[in-house]
C-alpha cells in the first residue's frame, strides 16, 4: 500500500507458477494495494497439456480428429465460452477484472 501510494498508480502483481513469490490469496493482494493480479502460467500450462492430448490423439488417428474424448469442445461450446467472458466484461465496462 505504502508503494501505491507514493507513485498514484495501480500495481500489478504476476502470479508464476514455480516462480520466486509466495502464492497470494485474493484478500492478501488486495490489502497490499494490488490492482491486477496476472495469472499467465497457470493457464498456460493447462493449455498446454489440452493442445499436447489434442496432437497425441490426432497422431494415434493417423491424421484423423478424435470423435468425443475425453474432455470434448466444439465451436458451440467455444463460442459460448467466448460469448461469456464478453458479457461480463461489457456489464463492468472494463477490460480487466478488478481483485475482489
């Protein structure tokens, strides 16, 4: 807070898994005074793994998509995905989601 307070500005605090800094809960940065708190690993790596079963399964096909699967998205499911995360962030008015 002290930090925050003396350059007017938010804070962003970037969450790396593996990384130097201590996990935080939600409460904790926001008594610190963090803003934005950057999840990016996290995220990546499960995305990752899914695009890493994905290809594994293509392979095993012979080239051929997978039917089903074990965690199965279509263009619905990912339109509806999408479709969601904009209606909350137009019902905020803003592009980023502030730490509750």
């Amino acid at each position: 807070r002290e930090i925050r307070g003396r350059i007017g500005r938010p804070l962003v605090f970037n969450q790396i898994a593996g990384g130097k800094s201590p996990s935080r809960s939600f409460r904790e940065l926001r008594e610190a005074g963090i803003s934005v708190a950057i999840y990016s690993t996290p995220c990546l790596f499960a995305a990752q793994s899914a695009m890493d079963g994905a290809m594994k399964s293509i392979l095993q096909g012979n080239g051929h998509l997978p039917e089903g699967g074990t965690n199965p998205i279509g263009i619905s499911e990912c339109t509806a995905i999408l479709d969601e995360n904009l209606a909350r962030r137009n019902a905020r008015g803003a592009r980023v989601s502030p730490i509750r």
